[in-house]
C-alpha cells in the first residue's frame, strides 16, 4: 500500500495547486479592427490581476520585449514595422494569448474584428479609408461577386455566420472622383470551437504520468527485489539419523 500512498498523495497535491494557477491576461483592441492603415491610431490594453507590491505590465511585439509598462500601449500613427503579434503579462496573470494585428499601405483597408469565426458568430466587416476620408458608393463582394451596397459607406454586419459566409472579401469605392479597391479578405466559418487545453491541463496530465512511471518502476524494483532475495534463499540442509530399531 505505501507504494500507492505516496504518488496519490503528491497527485492530489499538485491537482489542487494547479486549480489555484494564475490567469492569463488578455489583450484588446481599441478600435477592436485586426487591420488598420498606416497613420490609424490603435490603442492596446492589458487585462490583468496586479499584486500589491508590483502593477506593471510586461508588453511583448512579436516575442521580443517592449519598453512599455504600463496596462494601455498606444500606438499613435502605426507604421507597416508595427504589424505583428502582441502579448501582455501583469505580476498576478499569466502571459497572454496573442493579438494579431495588421497595418496596410493603401486608401482602403477591409476591417474585420477577429480572425477566427466560428458558426453563429457576428461577423463584422468595414471599409476603411486611409485618414478616415469620405468614400461613397461602396460595395462590399464575396468571391467576386456583390455582396452589399452602400451609397454612404457603413459596416457590413452578418449577425449569424453560417458556411455559406466563407470566401474571399473586399470592398471598394469612390473616394473623391476616384475608384478605389482594397486588398482581399479570406474569411473561414468553422463549424464550432475545438476544445481549448490550457497550460495547467498540459501539466496536469504530465504529472499523472509521471507519477505513474515512478509508480510502475517502485512496483518492479520491489517485485525484483522480492524475487531475488527468494532465489537467493538456501533451505537449511537436514541430516536424517536412522533410529535403532527396537531389539
């Protein structure tokens, strides 16, 4: 038994510290598009659990650190060397999931909110212009085709996204007396979110087999011990004497 007592005792240890982990922070965007142009100003915030002692904010721009330490990182005029993945990190959280986030050079930019989407979903599309100038007559089109028109430009809203909103996007329109175009948009409508498996469950699981390995290796070793002290064990050597028989 006390080859068990000791793994289930260490096992319930760790399940019950990695119940209490940390929290990821999360990263958000203000205005929430993943695509800007250039000159668009783009404010990022870290949403996180501070301790007493320590509230800075730990910023990363495509794995390498930021000199930023603050909760809110602005970008004033973003640039196309601003494009990347952002992460954040607060002396309570853990590090974040990363935010993509895409700056164009052009007049037109098709915005949406998020990468990813999934069925029934809100699915949001704008037809951004370079320093937010007037655009009129705008189309949005799926796949080449017309999707939506608009005399005075406004965002396109699919409030629940099915298959059949798959494709590639763009909008265009006229900004002054010119036609303008902006670059293509591919949309993916999956058919429900894979089950997310956090840090704390990864390790969880690799504890639980790493207590079993030890466990199996201590059975052995204990089994081969056992077999070998019995091998190693000589039955004393009995001298029978033939008794006198009865005269």
């Amino acid at each position: 038994m006390w080859r068990l007592l000791l793994p289930t005792a260490l096992l319930l240890t760790v399940s019950s510290g990695i119940g209490a982990g940390l929290q990821k922070a999360v990263v958000t965007l203000d205005p929430e598009w993943v695509r800007v142009l250039e000159k668009d100003h783009v404010t990022l915030k870290c949403q996180g659990t501070y301790s007493p002692e320590n509230n800075s904010t730990k910023w990363y721009h495509n794995e390498s650190i930021i000199s930023h330490r603050n909760a809110i990182y602005f970008i004033r005029d973003a640039r196309a060397n601003d494009s990347g993945e952002y992460k954040c990190q607060t002396s309570g959280s853990m590090l974040s999931d990363p935010v993509k986030l895409e700056v164009h050079v052009g007049w037109l930019v098709l915005q949406t909110t998020k990468w990813q989407f999934q069925e029934g979903d809100q699915l949001r599309l704008n037809c951004h212009s370079w320093e937010n100038r007037p655009v009129k007559k705008v189309t949005y089109l799926q796949n080449g085709r017309g999707k939506k028109y608009f005399h005075n430009n406004a965002e396109l809203h699919i409030q629940k996204a099915t298959h059949k909103d798959s494709g590639s996007y763009f909008c265009r329109g006229l900004i002054g007396h010119n036609n303008k175009s902006s670059e293509s948009l591919i949309i993916r409508i999956g058919d429900g979110t894979p089950p997310s498996v956090s840090p704390s469950q990864i390790i969880f699981c690799l504890l639980v087999g790493l207590l079993f390995a030890i466990d199996t290796v201590l059975y052995f070793s204990v089994r081969k011990g056992l077999q070998s002290s019995v091998a190693d064990y000589e039955e004393p050597e009995v001298h029978w004497s033939k008794e006198l028989q009865d005269k």
